[in-house]
C-alpha cells in the first residue's frame, strides 16, 4: 500500500513539474475564453491575423488595431487563441497574438503555437499582464514581444504601437 501512494505521490509530483515548466497551472485550470467574434476582411492578399484571448480591453484593441488596417487596404482576420493552431499562418505577412500574462508566463496556446511553427520573426505577441511591465524573462523564439496594463486609456497608444510595427513589416512585402 505504501509502494502504491509512493509511486502515485511520484508521479503526480513529476506531472505537476512537467505541466509547470511547459506552462503554467493556472493557464491550465483558469484559460481566459476566445474573443467571442470572428472578423475578417480580405483585400488583394491575407496580410494580418490577430489571435486574441476575450476581455473588454482586448477586444476594443483587436477591433482598433484591424480597422485602422483596414483604412490602409491590409486584409485582417481575427479570430479566438485557442483557434490559432488550424490556421495556416504560412499564408500571413504579419502574425499579432493578444494573450494575458498568468503566473509570470504567455498563455499555454501560445507556448504550443510557437513550438510547432518556427515562422517566427513575422510574429508580434502582446501580454497584458496587471502592472503592464512584464516581458518573458527570456524569450527562446525570435518574436517582438510587447507588454501592456489592460488600461482603456493605453488602448489608443498601445494599438498605433502594434499598427506602425505591422505597416513597417507590410512594407518589406
């Protein structure tokens, strides 16, 4: 009886390190939801998608963000994070992933995404995370990472951040 416990005791200990080093265990059993709407307008070429987890904050800088695209002809689609592993990213110019800062690391999605797909210098991942000062302590994948307070009064300035940043890749097209 003891053997079992032990060997039960082992393996969950090893299943909790296993889970917290590949993300974390609040990602786990407290995901934030998909923003709840899927948009996309196409022009000549699918230039822009923007993966997003759902809050207020996060949906008035995805819809910010894709219209002022939009002002500039740049096709956009947007859709929920979790939606990003059946996209074919390949065909995107720009790649923007909108994702909340739990227990110090990007959502698990994202740590999946990365890990399949090494497209990653056309990657921009934004983290809002509650002092609006955190960024991965080491980035192991070639991404511009940009963290930001879910603050509305940051949504302006946050949104021409990333936008300038996507009108600047969009160039080298």
């Amino acid at each position: 009886m003891k053997r079992n416990m032990l060997i039960f005791f082992t393996l969950f200990i090893c299943l909790i390190f296993y889970y917290s080093y590949s993300f974390s265990l609040p990602h786990l059993f407290g995901p934030q939801k998909d923003i709840d709407f899927i948009f996309e307008k196409i022009f000549l070429s699918e230039d822009v998608l923007i993966a997003s987890r759902q809050s207020n904050f996060k949906e008035k800088l995805v819809k910010k963000i894709a219209l002022d695209l939009i002002k500039d002809s740049v096709s956009v689609k947007c859709i929920g994070l979790s939606k990003i592993e059946k996209e074919n990213i390949s065909k995107y110019k720009i790649v923007v992933i909108i994702n909340t800062c739990m227990a110090w690391d990007w959502d698990r999605n994202v740590h999946s995404f990365l890990k399949k797909n090494k497209i990653n210098s056309k990657l921009i991942i934004i983290t809002t995370s509650a002092s609006g000062n955190w960024k991965p302590k080491r980035i192991p994948y070639n991404v511009d990472a940009i963290s930001s307070a879910s603050e509305f009064s940051k949504i302006e300035s946050l949104s021409n951040e990333i936008t300038n940043k996507i009108r600047k890749e969009i160039k080298k097209y």
